[in-house]
C-alpha cells in the first residue's frame, strides 16, 4: 500500500507535536524556581561569573529569543551539561538510553507472546476452568503494579533461589563486550562472546518479566475480549458453513481481526513501560533512561530532565507511527479510510 | 417424480441460555427437504428460520444456544450424532449456507481470495492435493459463475472494496463452490437496494436451476417466494404451522397465521392498505401454552391454550399445524372450522 506517503504525514504532523513538546518543556525549565546560571556554576561562584554565564546562556533576552536559542542547541543535540554526571546530557542519553530500551523491547517479548497466547487460550475454552484461571491471573496482573512484581522476583528468584542474578546488566566478572548498539546482548553476540551473551540474557529476565507483568495481563484480557467477540461473527460461522477446518478458521479468520485491537494496547503498553521503568530500573540497579530521568528530577537537573522528557517524547511518537502502519497493514478498512483522506 | 428426502428434520428444540432463564425458541419443528426440491420459508423476524438452519449446519453458537432435542438428517444421517470430521465434510459439499448479511459474512481483513480459495480447498480430499494455481483458477471460475466482470483483481481485494450487490455475489459465489447438494440462502438480498437484489435473486434462481441442487430459501418477500420455489413453509414463533406445494398456498392459505400473513401483502389491483395480523411475536422467555399463536388468532378455543396441534394432512402435501383441522377430534371444531374456511 501507499506506506512512503501515509510515514511521510505523520512524521510531518510528529515535527508540530514534537515543536509543542519543547515549548512545555522549556516553559517548564524556565518557571521552575532557582536562577539557572546560578545552578550552573554553583553556589559560591562570584556574581560577576554568574552575570558572564547569564549573558553566555542569553538569560538576559525576552523569554521567546531564550526558546530558540534553546532550540537550535537541542536540534544540534546539545542539551547543556548535567548537574548530577557532569557530561554532557547527550553523552548521557546515548549512554542510558540502549539499557532501557533493550529492557523495554525484551520486556514487549515476553508480554505480547505470552498475553496472545493466554488470552487465545482463554478465549477457546471460554467459561471453562482455563478461561477463569486466565482471568483471575491477569485481573491481579493488572492491579498490581510493577515495582511489587520487581522486589517479588527480586526475593524469589533472586536471593531464595539463586536463578537469576539480581544487580545490572552484567556480572561483576564478565568482560565487557565492546559498545556497538548499546544493547549488551546483541553487542556480546557481535563479539561473538556467548559467556557475556548469557550472562545479559539472565540479568534481563528479572526486570523485562517484573516490568511485563502488568501489560501482559491487560493484552491476555484484550485478545481473550475480541476474540470471543468475534467468535459469533457471521464470518466464522460461515467459514464454518463452508467446510474450512476448525483449526484454519480460529488460527486465521479468528485470529487477524482479534489481534488488532491487542496491537493498538501492546504499542501503548511498550512506550508507557519505557517511561515508567523506574520503579524497576531502581530495584535492579539497571542503568536506564528511566532511572536517570527520575534521578534528574529529584536533583533538579533542569538539562537533563529536558533531555529525558524530549527523548520520550519521540519515542512515543516513533512507536505510535509503527502501531498504525501495523494496524493498517492489518486491516484494510483504516489503511484505505487514512488513504482516502490525503 | 419421486420423492427421495434428502433432509429431515423431526422435533427439533433449541433455546438459548440468557439472564434470567431460558429461551425456548424452537418449539419442535418438523421439516423435510427433498432431492432437487426448492422449498420456501417465511415467517416473522424472529420465529427462528436461521436458528433453524445454524442448527442443520452445526454453527449456532453454543452457549448460549443448546439443542434440547430432535433429529436432523441428511441423506438418511443423524447429524448430531455425527464426528466433527465428517460434519465438516458435510458442510460445503453437503450443505452450505448464504447467509443473510453479505458484509457481516465476510471477513473484512482478509482479501476475496484469501476467503475464497481455502473454500475450493477443504472442500474434498481431492481438492487439498490440488496445486495452488489450479486452486485460484477454480476460484475465478467461481466468481465468474456468479457475473462478477474482472475477477482476477476481485481475488486481491477486500471486502470493503465492493458494492454490497458485488459482496453479494461473492458469498453465492463461495457457497456455490463446493457445489452443495442442498444450499440454504437465507435473505439473500436482503441488505440490498430493490434493483440489485432482484438481479441476485434472478441469478440465484438461475445458478441453482443449472446445478439442480436442493434449495431453501428464506426470505420475508413472498413475491420471491412464488417465483423460486416448489414448497413452502410458514413458521411461526419456532413452530412450523402449514406446509404445501407453493402455488396452493397462496391460492388457499389455511392456517389462521398464514391467511393473516397473506392477507398482509399489499396487492396492486383490489386497493387498500393490507391489514397485518395484530399483536406481536410472543415473548421466548414464557412463551405461550397449547399453540404458540392462540393468543393472536381470531378463531382460537379451548384446546388451542391446552394443546400443541400436530401436522394434520388436509390435501395431499398440504399440512397444517391447527386444531381447526382436526377430523378425529369431533363435532365440536367442525363449525369453527367451516367458519374459517368460508
């Protein structure tokens, strides 16, 4: 289908949506109390340094001369330097920003393979034991929050069964596979270094299942509700009518309509576990965006926190454009309905 | 001609489990298709024709619907008792459906082709050997049967594509494929405007005439009815009530409900507006005791608030379902009686 055209209109419409991120952002910054060349250079600089830095970082100009003189430095991928690292809020980023999304992407693996599957399970033997053992599962999947499955895990699997490692993303005693992605099991297996390779693999499991508990109960709940909406449809029944074996309608004509609905959540669930990581991240140690964020915060690390919301931002543009292109490659009612439209 | 049945249904119960009770929607139906036969079915929305006729191919939803009792035979075959294996062999072959919605039948993310082909393909062991090519050929055969211009771009498109007369066509199409003894269609043609829906009826007549199949058709349009078919059947609430060759029927309709439902139609030459038969479809939930249609019929006595009527043969192959024609049960129905056929 038209896929170039329908990625180029919506990054267009992503530039507008981003330009109004930053501007919150900046505001933000701004009205936040303490004199950000004060903070720069500390406390007991004198006030004629502070004036210089005012005058170098333009806090002398009107408010919206500041935003683009902000703004250029943030399009150049300068974001200033961090309070907390003292480096560079980009060098930052780039550094914590593969650990969370490589645990965010693991985390997606695991929800959405086992969510489909038990909300499919569940849907086939509605009303019976199955179903109910799925439902009452992914109800307190749902209201319990991450950070209980995280020390949960932490204490069961972790220190009363020796599983699964517990602290960051590598042992102590394991080299360090040289950075090529940032992700360190793909960058182990680059190396070729399978002691490294599994080693990654076990310090993920922990956090990715603590963090894809919640959103594998909602997904089972979602695919377990339209499949057995659909279930009744005239089109099953009449796939049926026609001799097409059971097996081939619910694993294809059941199943591709019920999976959309499921897609739209997982999308939604991937960039909320990006964000809200940080319970997670903080528990095992795990040196991700999500953590780094939070720590800006509570040390008001005004370029940092920029940073973080703005990088946030994209990726919750990023991963909507993908669910929609997924959806309409899915169902040709929203990919012709957004054609039309053009 | 002989008369060889090719489907017969005897005593069939069905009810749906809903909050609150259940719904005890057929009431024993008795119905017998033969060899080569069109046989017509009318009746009220809602009295249970496509519950009938998704309780002969096994695809009512179950919950809520259950079979209370009853026997359905297909070439002499009880089909409830028969393995999901070979009622799946049954069904296309044997039997197939049209079903009353084209664009709810339809699977709206799969293409034409997608639907159609795998029809052609589970229809016999034979067919599953066969080559994809020769698969696709049979399936623009198809479509080319039902005047369907191009259908070579029909196979790659959705159904959200089409017009609702083409959709349509397709579903005749797909039924027809298997080249069923016995087609059900139920209100085909129903969604249409009246134009198109009197050229998929010509073309069903016609497709059906070639093939020779066994036919029921179920519709709310009489005039359909006296066109296409051999034999007709009145239901009403979940009772078959009169059945005889069609032209008899509408020349001497004899059960209460069906001169009432003759009498609803509104004819070109005589003038007037029709008069419909007061009251409403009864309530499933309790329904009424005896005959099911006492309380709207103008003749009603004792017995029929006691007693549920058999099929009494007045003519032959005239049955009707009414103690008004009960010869043995003495002098007390006979006024009544003459009274309603004067």
């Amino acid at each position: 289908m038209k896929l170039l055209p329908f990625i180029g209109k919506r990054a267009f419409h992503a530039i507008f949506v981003l330009l109004g991120l930053s501007i919150v952002i900046f505001v933000i910054a701004r009205v936040m109390p303490g004199d950000p060349a004060r903070v720069a250079v500390g406390a007991h600089a004198p006030d004629w340094v502070v004036q210089d830095i005012r005058e170098q970082m333009h806090l002398d100009e009107p408010l919206v001369v500041q935003y683009f003189y902000w703004l250029r430095d943030a399009l150049h991928g300068d974001f200033g330097v961090s309070l907390v690292t003292r480096r560079d809020v980009a060098q930052d980023i780039i550094e914590f920003f593969p650990a969370s999304l490589e645990l965010a992407l693991f985390a997606l693996l695991i929800s959405a393979g086992l969510g489909i599957t038990l909300g499919t399970l569940s849907a086939w033997h509605k009303d019976k034991f199955v179903d109910n053992l799925v439902r009452v599962l992914s109800y307190m999947g749902v209201v319990t929050p991450s950070f209980v499955f995280a020390i949960l895990f932490l204490l069961l699997f972790g220190y009363l069964l020796h599983w699964f490692p517990t602290l960051g993303r590598l042992s102590e005693d394991v080299a360090r596979p040289p950075t090529v992605t940032g992700f360190m099991t793909v960058d182990s297996l680059l190396a070729g270094d399978m002691v490294a390779f599994w080693d990654a693999l076990k310090h993920l499991v922990l956090p990715a299942l603590a963090l894809a508990m919640g959103s594998m109960a909602q997904e089972a709940r979602i695919t377990r509700a339209s499949m057995s909406e659909n279930l009744n449809k005239d089109y099953i029944a009449a796939s049926r009518a026609f001799g097409i074996p059971e097996r081939y309608v619910m694993g294809r004509f059941l199943l591709k309509p019920s999976l959309i609905p499921t897609i739209s959540i997982i999308g939604l669930d991937f960039a909320a576990n990006f964000s809200n990581a940080f319970l997670v991240e903080l528990i095992f140690v795990w040196p991700g965006l999500s953590r780094y964020g939070m720590n800006a915060i509570l040390r008001k690390d005004l370029n940092a926190i920029s940073a973080v919301i703005l990088v946030l931002g994209v990726v919750f543009i990023i991963v909507n454009i993908i669910v929609d292109i997924t959806v309409a490659k899915l169902d040709p009612r929203i990919g012709l309905r957004s054609a039309r439209s053009e | 001609m002989t008369r060889q049945p090719l489907l017969e249904i005897e005593n069939l119960r069905v009810g749906f489990k809903v909050y609150g009770g259940e719904l005890h929607v057929l009431d024993g139906v008795d119905f017998v298709v033969n060899k080569g036969e069109k046989v017509g079915l009318v009746g009220e929305t809602g009295c249970g024709k496509t519950t009938t006729m998704k309780a002969i191919l096994r695809i009512l939803p179950q919950p809520p619907g259950f079979i209370e009792s009853g026997v359905i035979r297909f070439h002499g075959r009880d089909l409830m008792q028969v393995k999901d294996r070979e009622m799946r062999h049954i069904r296309g072959q044997g039997i197939s459906m049209i079903f009353q919605d084209p664009t709810a039948a339809l699977n709206p993310v799969f293409t034409i082709g997608q639907q159609l082909e795998p029809v052609i393909k589970y229809a016999s062991p034979e067919n599953r050997r066969l080559p994809r090519k020769v698969i696709r050929q049979k399936a623009i055969q198809a479509l080319r049967d039902v005047s369907l211009a191009d259908p070579e771009r029909l196979l790659k498109a959705y159904p959200v594509q089409l017009s609702g007369g083409m959709r349509q066509r397709v579903c005749i199409g797909m039924a027809l494929a298997t080249n069923p003894e016995l087609l059900i269609a139920d209100e085909p043609g129903t969604s249409l405007d009246v134009t198109i829906q009197d050229q998929v009826l010509r073309l069903l007549h016609q497709l059906v005439e070639e093939r020779d199949s066994s036919v029921i058709l179920i519709t709310h349009t009489l005039g359909i009815v006296r066109q296409m078919t051999d034999r007709l059947y009145v239901m009403y609430a979940g009772n078959m009530v009169e059945t005889a060759p069609t032209r008899r029927i509408f020349t001497n309709p004899l059960h209460p409900y069906t001169q009432g439902l003759m009498d609803a139609v509104p004819k070109l030459t005589g003038g007037g507006v029709a008069h419909g038969i007061p009251g409403r479809i009864p309530d499933y939930l309790h329904p009424p005791t005896g005959c099911r249609f006492h309380p709207r019929c103008p003749h009603a006595m004792d017995i029929c608030r006691q007693k549920k009527p058999s099929f009494y043969t007045v003519e032959e192959a005239h049955q009707v379902a009414c103690f008004l024609y009960d010869t043995s049960s003495g002098a007390d129905s006979a006024p009544a009686r003459k009274e309603a056929l004067a």
